[in-house]
C-alpha cells in the first residue's frame, strides 16, 4: 500500500544531495572543537540569522533547554505563550534540568500580546521572578501560524525595556520567512537567542542549531556537554544540515500552496471544522470529537496524520508530498465520513 504520511515534516529523509555530502564531509572530533563541518555549519547558520555564533545541537529540545538554562536562573519563571512546545512538548525540562517555572500567557494564534506579556513579569519579593520571556515562530499548537514582525518587534522591545532577554524556539522559523515573504535573519532581529531546527520542513536526518551571542554560545557549549550532547564526528551530521540550508527553504512555499489546498478540501466535509485563519504555513487542523479514530482508519487507507488531541486532527505538508497526495487524503477522509453517516 502506497503510504502518504502526513503526521510530521519530522518524517522527511534526506534528499541524495545530503546524503552524498554526508559521506564525503570532513571530519573531526567536534567535543574538542576539531570538527570543520560543524564548525562551518555552525558559521554558515548565524551569517543567515544574523547571530554571532551558533552550536550544532542534537534536538531542538536541547536546544531551547541550553538557551532556559544559560539566560535563567534556578527559582525564576519563563514567560511562554499558551500551547508552546516549550512548555507542552519538553517534557518538564525546565524544571527538571533548570529549576524553572513556566507563567503561560494568552496567545490567540499563537501570538502573545505585548500588554498580556508585560502583566505577567514579576518583579515582587513575594513571587518568582520573572527571567525570561519566549516566542514560538511558527506556533505548532496554534496551527504552524506565523508571529509577524511587528508583533515580535514589540516583544522584544518590552523585554529589554524590562531588562529580560528574549529567546525565540524558530523550529520552523524558515517557515515563517517564507510565510512573511522576508528572510530568516529578519525573523531573527531582535531575539538574544533562537533555535533553528534542520530536522523539519528542511529534511536533514537530524539536529538544530541554537543561536546568540559568542559570549551565550560560549556558556551553552559547556550545557551542552553537561547534558550528554557532546558529539565526536558529528560532520556527518552537520554535513547534511548545510545542504538543508542551501537548497531547502525554497520548497517551503509549495508545502504552503499544498496545506492550503488540502484546508480548503477539508472545510467543506461534513463533520470537520477548519480554521482558514490558522492555515498559515504547512499544518491543517481539523477539529472533531471523533479524532483518534478518524486517525486510525486513515491509517487503514494508507494516509497517516496525528490525532493532535483528542478533538483536532493535524496534517503537516513537507517535500516528500505532492498534489496527488493531499488528494488522496481528501478522498480517504471523505470517505470515512461517509462510513460514518455524515452526508
């Protein structure tokens, strides 16, 4: 059965062009700073967001916990936007590893409002203070919606206004680029840190790169290492995530232009309810009480999503999917809605 699997764009494989740089790549042991394709991609990874520096990570996950860890102290809180795959998705690290304290703020969309983000700083002795503020761009939860930059500006502006830095979890944030019609670095402007993951819409094997300042990577380095992320040859790695970079974020548009089409055949199905207004990027929600069972009889007809919760279905469009695939998904829920009884 031919499979369209729509469930993440964490399912892309690297493309042959990555492949073949991963066996050729120059390598080194990175752990003493003697690798030259993580170093390059490193390199090649701020000049594009317009950081000073940036680490090769594992996981994006790793990656926004070194950036809680370096900007935070044990004992304060982080201020992230309701649904944030900080907070949802990371299970507990902050508290775990870092001893902090999530304050969820409102995020219609996935954008916080400055005003709701300013009354959540605490700055009395009788509560956790306040240490970092986030910003998640594109927003998973919210439907892979985009913070545009006037939005993010501000946020930003209130953090140093306020004296806080400001970390922002760009997982997908060449998605938002893209959505924006700007570039990455301008996604970037303003943050003290970002983490970028290869691993998504981008199609490298693995890893993310967090980004900042020579003087935070310099403090993330040794978090790195303190949490089992020190790799040896890992230009294998790093190889892969230099062709992403170069030949990857120019497909992102045709995932777009592919959600959108499978949004527009989806609303209209009986029983489903779609938000055009949160069909952004690469993901579709669709909302029904029946999700995880929806979910299992697509798989039964070859297409895979994720039941989201237990009333959201997610599709996410990558690469490795093409027209004919959003309309075999169209057809296969159709179909099970009909099974169902819906008209």
């Amino acid at each position: 059965m031919q499979i369209a699997d729509f469930r993440s764009d964490t399912v892309t494989l690297p493309t042959p062009q990555m492949r073949e740089a991963m066996l050729t790549a120059p390598l080194g042991d990175d752990v003493y700073g003697d690798d030259p394709t993580v170093r390059q991609l490193e390199a090649e990874a701020a000049r594009l967001t317009g950081f000073e520096a940036g680490l090769f990570m594992p996981s994006g996950t790793m990656a926004n916990q070194v950036a809680l860890h370096v900007h935070c102290r044990p004992g304060q809180e982080v201020i992230v936007p309701e649904g944030a795959h900080i907070y949802e998705y990371e299970p507990g690290s902050m508290s775990v590893i870092s001893g902090l304290l999530p304050r969820v703020v409102p995020a219609p969309l996935g954008v916080p409002a400055p005003d709701g983000v300013e009354a959540a700083i605490q700055d009395s002795p009788h509560r956790a203070e306040t240490g970092l503020i986030t910003v998640e761009n594109t927003h998973n939860s919210a439907g892979g919606t985009v913070v545009p930059l006037e939005a993010a500006a501000a946020l930003t502006g209130l953090g140093r206004r306020h004296g806080l830095p400001v970390h922002l979890d760009a997982a997908r944030g060449f998605n938002a680029a893209v959505a924006l019609g700007t570039d990455i670095a301008t996604v970037c402007a303003g943050f003290d840190s970002a983490s970028i993951c290869l691993s998504k819409g981008l199609s490298a094997p693995v890893g993310s790169v967090l980004l900042g300042t020579e003087r935070f990577i310099t403090r993330a380095h040794r978090i790195r290492k303190l949490l089992g992320g020190g790799m040896r040859q890992a230009g294998v790695l790093a190889a892969a995530g230099l062709v992403a970079l170069e030949t990857m974020p120019e497909k992102l548009a045709a995932d777009h232009a592919r959600a959108r089409e499978l949004a527009e055949r989806l609303r209209h199905l009986p029983g489903l309810t779609v938000d055009m207004a949160s069909v952004q990027t690469n993901m579709v929600f669709a909302r029904t009480p029946e999700a995880v069972r929806l979910a299992e009889k697509l798989r039964d007809r070859g297409v895979l999503c994720n039941a989201f919760t237990r009333t959201a279905l997610r599709f996410v469009t990558h690469h490795q999917l093409d027209d004919a695939d959003v309309g075999r998904a169209a057809l296969a829920l159709t179909e099970v809605l009909q099974e169902d009884g819906h008209a």
